[in-house]
C-alpha cells in the first residue's frame, strides 16, 4: 500500500500497519497528524518537551503493537485509542515519580533526623568531658558526692551511708555547696559555660 501526503482514514492507516509495506510512511503520518496535540496533553500535566516526546514515541509503539495483535476493531478512532493509551501510560509514570518521591523525603527526613541525633550526642559526650574536668577540680568530699549522686545515680540516703555522714540532710547541703562551686567554675569559662549548664539543667530534671 503506498502512501500520500494527503489526509488518510483510520481504515487505510491501519492496513498499511498491519501489512508493514509502508510502516514508515504510516507511523511518520501519525506523528504528522498526532504529535502535537498528544505531547500538549503530558506538558500540560506535569511532563517536561522531553517526557513528551519519549511517551508520544512509547504510545505510538503500544498502538501498532495493538494493531498487528489484530486488538484494534475500530471500535473508536486513533486519535481516541492513541489518547487512552498515552493517559493511561503517563498516569502510571506519575504514579511511581510519587512514590519515589515519597521514599525520598522519608529517606532525606531520617538522614536529617539521624544527622542531629548523632550532633546531639557528639555535643553532649563532649560537655559531659568538661563537667568532669569541672568536678574533678572541687574538694575531694564535694567531688565524690556529686560523681555519686548525677554519675552513679545513687540515691541521698545510699551516698550519705556510703561516705559516713551522719545524716541525709548533711549530704544534701554538701551536695548544695558542691554545686554553687561547680556553677562558679562553669560560669568563669565562657567558651563551654552555656553547653555545661545544659547538661546541668539535664541532670537537675
């Protein structure tokens, strides 16, 4: 079947697909006839010139596929089928774009997450190392109590029979004077005072 540049009916269009002697003149009609009102369609929603004219192509593909499989009947027309086929293909490709996209920002959203938990702790670890320092500055009797009350976790009436006070409340204004003197040395460096009394307030609560 040979084929011209005037309009040709769907009827001659597809014989000439299914006979193959003149596939190349019929698939360059239909992108003739075709082309720009399909690729207008995947601009319009959300395709770039390039997804257009990679998903006209892909369209035009499944449609011939179709019509050597003998599953075109003519039940509607070319540009209709063409159409369907070409929603339904860029629908689905919107769909799995979605999709990564979603596992991306989770995927981004627990990096971020991850990313702050680990500069949280890194910031801590190293604040946690200079209240040390701080503490191993104070009186012997000040130090032990306050590595036993905020390090070891030890409860007031455990500490005060553990260092041979008399009494609880004895260790709780021991504990009270030791923390007056910690906070002097925090608030006479500058540079960790603010992550220190963090960690204070941490500690405290």
């Amino acid at each position: 079947m040979k084929l011209t540049h005037q309009p040709l009916t769907d009827a001659q269009v597809i014989e000439a697909l299914q006979d193959g002697t003149a596939l190349e003149a019929a698939v360059r009609y239909l992108y003739r006839t075709h082309f720009d009102s399909l690729t207008y369609f995947i601009r319009q929603n959300s395709g770039s010139q390039q997804d257009a004219e990679d998903y006209f192509h892909e369209t035009l593909v499944a449609f011939i596929e179709l019509v050597r499989q003998g599953k075109f009947r003519g039940e509607s027309s070319i540009k209709t089928l063409l159409y369907a086929i070409l929603r339904n293909l860029w629908r689905n490709e919107l769909k799995r774009r979605s999709r990564a996209q979603h596992r991306e920002n989770i995927y981004y959203d627990s990096s971020e997450q991850t990313s702050k938990d680990a500069e949280h702790l890194i910031f801590r670890h190293e604040a946690e190392k200079q209240m040390l320092s701080f503490i191993n500055q104070l009186e012997e009797n000040y130090r032990k109590i306050l590595l036993l009350y905020y390090y070891e976790q030890m409860p007031m009436k455990q500490i005060f029979q553990v260092m041979g006070y008399k009494s609880e409340q004895v260790v709780r204004n021991m504990k009270c004077k030791g923390m007056k003197k910690l906070n002097q040395l925090v608030n006479s460096h500058q540079t960790t005072k603010q992550a220190c009394q963090d960690l204070l307030m941490i500690h405290s609560s």
